[in-house]
C-alpha cells in the first residue's frame, strides 16, 4: 500500500479511536500529540501532514496499552487481502483455459468450434462494453451492480477469514468506513483482475492445444449447416485469421483447398494436418483476446491508481478536521474587550473567542482588557490601548440610563468598538421552554433597538441549544 494510503489509514484509525474510546486520548496525550506535530509541520500550510504526525503519537500512545489489537489494525490492507484471493483465481482460470481442449478426446480440431470462435467472440464484446465503462468511470463513481455486488462478496468472505476486531467498536467502525473509502479503487483493482483471468484462460486453452498436440496429430476439419461451400467459410474466416496469417507470412487456403476439408453426408474426409492452424489460432486469440484484455486490465489498474491518488483527508467518511486544525491554528490577533458589568466566565470565553475566529475566517484571541460593574458607567474609564468589543449579557435587559450610557462614553475614546453579546447563559436558563426561540430573539431584537442610532455593528453567537418541540 502507498504511503499516502498509510497515512489517510492511521488519520481514519486513529479519529475512529478517538470517536468511540472514551478514555482516549487523555488531555495529556493530546496536547503532546499536538505540539510534537507542530514541531513538525504547519498545521494551516500542511493540514494532512499535520493530522497525520499527530495521529501517529495518538497511535503509539494506544499501541502500547492495546497490542493485541493494535496488530489487527495494522493488517487491515483490502488491497493485500484482495490480492491473496486472487492469486488462486488466475491459477485457476489457466487450469479451466488448459483443460478446454484437453477433455476433448478427439484428435480432429473443428474451424468452427465453440472454444476456438466463443473465446474470440466473448473477448471482444467484453473488451467494448469494459472500454465503454473505463471512459464512462471519469465522469461517475457511483455503484454499479456487477462490480458493486462482486466487491461487496469479496468483502463479506474477507471478513470471515480474517481475525475478528472483536467488541472494540472502534476498530470494527474503522474496518468498515476504510472499506468505504477504498469502494471506487478496489472495483477498479477488481475489473482489472478480470481482464487478466480472462488473458490466463485463454493462455491456458493455448497451451493445452500445443500440449495435447506434441503427443496426438490434430488434423482439421470443418462442418456446418449454415456454410455450404468453402467460398462462404473462407468469408467468414479470413478476416479473422488474415492478421495471424499475414503477421507469419503465411497465406491463408483458398476456397478449394477449404472444400476439400469440409465433411459432410457425402464426404468422410480426415482433413488435413492442423499444425498451421494451430499457430494461426495462438496468434489469434494474442492479437484479439490477450492484448486488448492486457490494456484494459492495464487501463483499469491505472484508473484506480488515479482514484487513489485523489484520495485525501477530506475524502474520508468522517468529519471533525476542522476542530482538530483550528485547535493547533496559530493565533494571527488579539482583541481586547471591556465587559459590563461581570466579565465573561472562562467556558463563555472560550465559546466568543470561536465565534468572532469564525466570523473573521481566522483564530484570534480575546481578551478582558478592563471590567466596568453596575454604578461605574459615568466614571472616567482608563483603558490603555485598543478595544474592539465591549460585551454585555444577553440575559440582561437593555437599558438606555446604563448599557447604553455606558456604550456611549466607552465611544468616545474608542470609536470602533463594536458591541458583542454573551448569550450562554441566557440560552441556558430557557433551553426547556417550547417559546425559547421566539423569547432569545425578541431579547436581541431589542438590543439592536437600543444602539439603531449609534450604527454600530452588534455580534450574537448562534444559540446551540434545540428549542423544545
């Protein structure tokens, strides 16, 4: 398996881990993780190698308490055990294409037997409707029955052949959406191995024709109800053979000279000696069998090369990347608040900070440059440096002799101060009414009612809580 493949495979494992262990990772582990990744790569520059250094010491974190179950995980490759089952399948195919003509005791090879036109006939309507579904894979990805249910057989019988993850939930989650991710390569990989049993049995049918004719003459005949005449066989087999026959050098027989090998009621003929029909048949079946089904296969391996190479963190089946990269995102600003009248708890602000690096599209940092309580509004403020938010709390109701007295005096020696709300807590204390919605934006309404003539911009972070139905 690639690297990138690697990679992408510990990033699925170890999210799956820490999904559903709820003892993993500890705080401890996954603030080391994240500074030991740091140290390596820039978490906004390299986001998958980021993800991948951390899940790596996540990983070795939980080797180390789970080694039995770790070594499952590390052989979960559906490339390799898609491999193992069929390497006996093309040994096979050459077994099947060897013994076509061996059960058949005859020593008399017949111009219009099945083996030798089915073989041909079979391989060039697969060839174009395999063509048509290789152009048609570029545009969709989507399940088609056959290699769909094929692969999903194959995926079943691995599954009771392997070793079971046993009740871990993580690890059985992890197995199946990897599975999910690989779906598009593996049916490519599948198609491809398809073509080239089909190459295998056709190179078996060649040599057990050579096989059986070092130690039994082949002579060739031909017989039909629909050709009467070595004129009307010639039509039809010429164009067949000529590329066989011109590639060496030979000259394909004339009209006569097939008359002369047709039997029928009133001629018992024993034809003629079948060696150079023999070659011209093995040229045959590699100019329209082997070769086109070796490109397809050829084609269909890249093509699931190409998907995998398409492959990235985002392709895989889960979400929460963009938590894990904004927890080890650098901080490109501060900005300073004055809260009134009680400052924001630590969990509140935590909760403003995401939301203004959400609204700005970048992490910042926000701090409580000063506190103003209820009484202080008219005093003198000193603040030294910048403000950009003076937060109020959502739970309190807007008033013009205090909030907005003192919004207004805070103005004057910052004029680009904007207005953030808290609204934990408000959220909190209504989440169980049925009329929480309809309460929280009567309450912010009326904030903006407040400050409509000063034009000013007022923020308010989504509630997170689901109003009762």
């Amino acid at each position: 398996m690639s690297t990138k493949l690697e990679r992408l495979r510990t990033l699925l494992f170890v999210h799956e881990l820490e999904q559903e262990s709820p003892d993993f990772p500890s705080a401890t582990e996954r603030k080391s993780a994240q500074v030991a990744a740091k140290g390596k790569h820039d978490p906004v520059a390299e986001p998958e190698r980021y993800l991948t250094e951390r899940a790596r010491h996540l990983l070795e974190d939980w080797r180390s308490d789970h080694p039995d179950l770790a070594g499952i995980a590390s052989h979960t490759n559906p490339f390799r055990q898609l491999r193992l089952l069929v390497l006996p399948l093309a040994a096979l195919s050459v077994i099947i294409g060897f013994f076509l003509y061996q059960l058949d005791t005859s020593s008399e090879v017949n111009l219009l037997s099945v083996p030798l036109l089915g073989l041909i006939a079979w391989s060039i309507i697969a060839c174009l409707i395999s063509l048509v579904l290789w152009l048609l894979s570029f545009f969709r990805t989507e399940k088609t029955p056959l290699s769909h249910s094929l692969l999903c057989g194959i995926r079943r019988l691995l599954s009771r052949l392997h070793r079971s993850t046993g009740d871990h939930p993580g690890l059985a989650s992890f197995q199946e959406k990897w599975w999910q991710t690989l779906h598009f390569p593996l049916r490519c990989r599948v198609r491809s191995a398809l073509h080239l049993m089909a190459v295998l049995i056709a190179l078996g049918s060649v040599i057990g024709l050579y096989a059986r004719g070092i130690s039994t003459e082949y002579r060739v005949v031909w017989e039909s109800t629909f050709f009467q005449s070595g004129e009307e066989l010639r039509g039809f087999l010429a164009p067949l053979f000529q590329p066989a026959v011109s590639l060496l050098g030979d000259q394909f027989p004339s009209a006569d000279a097939l008359d002369a090998l047709q039997r029928s009621s009133a001629s018992s003929t024993s034809g003629e000696n079948a060696e150079q029909w023999i070659h011209w048949y093995a040229v045959t079946v590699g100019l329209l069998l082997g070769i086109p089904r070796l490109i397809l296969a050829l084609l269909w391996r890249l093509r699931s090369l190409q998907a995998e190479a398409a492959l990235s963190y985002r392709s895989l089946p889960v979400s929460g990347w963009d938590r894990i990269l904004y927890e080890a995102a650098p901080v490109t600003r501060t900005l300073r608040c004055v809260a009134y009248p009680t400052a924001p708890d630590d969990e509140e602000l935590a909760e403003l900070t995401e939301f203004l690096s959400q609204t700005q599209e970048r992490k910042v940092q926000l701090e409580v440059a000063s506190t103003v309580s209820f009484g202080e509004e008219d005093e003198d403020l000193c603040i030294d440096g910048s403000v950009d938010f003076a937060i109020f709390s959502l739970s309190a109701t807007p008033e013009q002799e205090t909030h907005r007295a003192f919004f207004s005096k805070l103005q004057t020696q910052h004029p680009d101060t904007k207005i953030l709300l808290r609204t934990q807590a408000f959220d909190a204390k209504n989440e169980h009414l049925r009329d929480a919605g309809e309460r929280r934006l009567t309450r912010v309404r009326a904030w903006h009612k407040l400050f409509s003539a000063d034009q000013v911009e007022l923020l308010v972070p989504e509630s997170r809580s689901t109003p009762h139905q």
